[in-house]
C-alpha cells in the first residue's frame, strides 16, 4: 500500500506489517464517532434526503400488504449488491433458480451467481427480520456474523470460513490499494468499538449520517476475507432502517453504488487518506434521495399494474389473493397457484390461462413443470424485459426444473 496517498488529515493511523512477499503498510481507522462536524451546507441536502425517504416510507402504507412492495426492491438490491462484486444475474434467474435450486455442475456454471445473489438475498430477510423482532438478534458482531455465514454458505470463495472473521491479511484492490487492519488484536479491537458504537452511537450526527459513518468504517475494517462489501450493504440498509425508525426497511443503495461505483470506492478511500467526510457524506446524501424517487416511482409502477389487473380479474372473486400473491413471487407454476388459491391443478392452470388470455402472465419455460411469470413486474421492479418460453435460449428450463412431471388433467 502507497503510504504517501495518506496525509496528516487522514482518520486512522499506518502501521507496518509484513506481509508475504514482504514489509508493507496496514491501516487502522479511529473508532467512532470522528472528530468532525456535519457542515452547514448539506442541511439542506440532508433534509431533502429525509424527506424523499419519509415519503417512500409512507408509500409503503397505501397497499394492504407491503410486501407486494418490498419483496421486489429486496430481489433487486440482492441483484445490485452483487452486480459490484462481478456476481452477475437476471431477476429471472435468480427467481427461477429460488423455484427450483440445484447443485453447480463446475465452477463456471451459472447456478453459483445464483446461489451467491439467493444467499444475499436470505441474509437481507435474515437481518431485518431479526431487527424487527423483539427477540431477536440487534445490530451487533453476532448479526453481522451470521448474515456473513449465510451469504458465503455453498457458494465459491465459500472456504473463506464463513461466519469467521479473519486471521490473515487481505488486501483490496489493485496493487494493494488499501490494506485494512491486521488480523488479531487490532482487528478484534477495531470490531469492539464498532459494536460499541452501533449499540450506544448517541444522537450527534442525524442516523442517515450515522449509517453512512458506519458503512464506511465497515469496510475500513474489511473483518472477512470475503464478502465485506456484501456485507457492508447489508449492514447499511438495517441501520437506516433501525435508526430512521422507518415502518419497513425500504431504502437499498447498491443500485446507486453500482451507478456511481468509481465514486464509491474513491470516496471511502478520501475519508481514510485526507479524512474527507465532506465528500463521503454528500455522496451519500445525494444517493439516499436519488434511490428513493427511483423506489417510489417503482413502487407506484407496481401499485398501477396491481389495480390493473385486479380490475381486470374483478368478475372473478378468486383472482384477487392469486395476483397479490403472484406479486410477491412473479414466477411460479400451477401447483403453487393451486396451493395458494386451495383450488385443484385444473382450476390453476384455468386461472393461469384466464391471466394469459388477459395479457398479464407469460408461459416462461416450455420444460416441465411449466413455469409462468408476470412480465409487467420484471419490466417496472428490475428494468428487464422478459422473452417468452418460445423465444427462450434452448435448453433453458431443463437445468432448472428439478420437480415432478404435473398430473394430467382427468
């Protein structure tokens, strides 16, 4: 690491490590809060940033279950989150790999991205469901632990121990940009005084800025050898939503990351080299009203399509709990949907076709069991158009349909 990118402003202190191939420099980020004060001139970006995030929270309010809502921007932040790590997947994939998963056949196959953005997607509902309830885990190192394990359980780079904070040096980007804490004490000090500060971080800074603080100083620790960034964005979306005492956890920011990635990364880096919070924060802070407009415009997309199509399907009693459902999982197959309405598999594929004929759902694969999805949904929660099972790539279901062949009809 370049020592002399660091200058006296910077908010942590080097020292000397010796690393592999020979000596090298570590960095030690001061624990929190820093000694720095919230500049006058981003009030205002900061107000408009609480205020586009109150009304995305009140947004979620206006639909009977906001699930309909969430369960899209969740898929999509697992998506974004690790689109930056160079995991790359489709909705489609990944919904059609959460229908029916499978083990990877090599190291190149599809199925590992897969998995690595499903297991984001578990340790996302993990965490928020532990910080909602009452007994349940609050924003700590054992949190941060587990969620670390889920997400990096059966996946590649799965051998670097899971839920197991580090024992070796890593090192981040090219040439060793940055060297984070060595492992031992120093790094299970840094950990200490960051759960100290997410258990007792006072009311100094506004807890939007106390989030951004925190994600920072995450992945100035780098504690795993993998997985930090996942992590850290993991951890990011639960303090917003923990601080901000927000009615669901709506705001996910690796969409914006992922835009803005070379930002993001130099950004961090200013605060540990020239102590720039300045920056940072404003980043940041731009980012928060940026995610939120795209979320509640998204979210009223989807609110649009739903009354679409409960109008639509309004002479049919039935219909209204299966399209609401269908919002939660916009790929499914007859049985689920005879299993959701307690109808029989006739009368599934009845309502799936009446859908059809409708123009809302699309027949997805032509291996069975037949796999249908909502077209509408992809295009307004993921940005993706979806091709049709005639005009899907050959061979497309067969990998991933594991389930038995549907009873014939009698």
């Amino acid at each position: 690491m370049d020592a002399s990118r660091f200058t006296e402003s910077k908010t942590g202190k080097l020292v000397r490590i010796e690393a592999e191939d020979g000596p090298d420099y570590a960095f030690i980020p001061d624990k929190l809060p820093p000694n720095w004060e919230f500049p006058v001139r981003l009030w205002p970006l900061l107000a408009q940033a609480r205020e586009e995030l109150a009304r995305l929270d009140e947004k979620g309010l206006t639909v009977p279950n906001p699930s309909l809502l969430l369960e899209p921007l969740q898929k999509w932040e697992a998506l974004r989150s690790s689109s930056i790590e160079g995991t790359y997947a489709t909705a489609k994939e990944l919904l059609l790999f959460e229908l029916s998963p499978r083990e990877p056949t090599s190291r190149d196959d599809k199925a590992n991205d897969w998995r690595e953005v499903a297991n984001y997607d578990r340790a996302l509902r993990f965490g928020v469901r532990n910080i909602r309830e009452e007994k349940g885990l609050p924003l700590s190192k054992r949190l941060i632990q587990q969620m670390h394990h889920m997400l990096m359980t059966n996946v590649r780079g799965g051998d670097s121990t899971p839920g197991e904070f580090r024992t070796q040096h890593v090192y981040v980007g090219s040439s060793r940009r940055y060297v984070p804490p060595p492992p031992g004490q120093v790094l299970v000090q840094c950990l200490n005084d960051l759960e100290d500060f997410l258990d007792r971080h006072g009311d100094r800074f506004d807890p939007l800025v106390l989030s951004y603080l925190v994600h920072y100083q995450f992945e100035a620790i780098h504690p795993f050898r993998d997985g930090n960034g996942r992590i850290g964005r993991l951890l990011l979306a639960l303090t917003t939503f923990e601080w901000r005492k927000m009615n669901m956890p709506w705001l996910y920011m690796s969409a914006y990351f992922e835009r803005f990635k070379e930002e993001y990364v130099d950004n961090m880096f200013r605060v540990s080299t020239h102590g720039d919070w300045d920056r940072w924060i404003e980043f940041c802070l731009r980012g928060t009203a940026f995610q939120c407009r795209d979320a509640i415009e998204r979210c009223d997309k989807l609110g649009r399509l739903r009354a679409t199509m409960h109008e639509a399907m309004d002479r049919y009693p039935r219909m209204a709990q299966l399209i609401d459902r269908m919002f939660v999982s916009p790929i499914f197959t007859a049985s689920e949907v005879a299993q959701w309405g307690s109808t029989s598999m006739p009368t599934a594929r009845r309502d799936i076709e009446l859908l059809q004929k409708s123009g809302f759902v699309r027949h997805f694969s032509g291996e069975r069991p037949m796999v249908f999805g909502i077209p509408g949904i992809f295009q307004v929660a993921y940005d993706e158009g979806v091709e049709s099972a005639s005009q899907s790539p050959a061979g497309e279901g067969q990998a991933l349909a594991t389930e038995e062949p549907e009873p014939s009809d009698k």
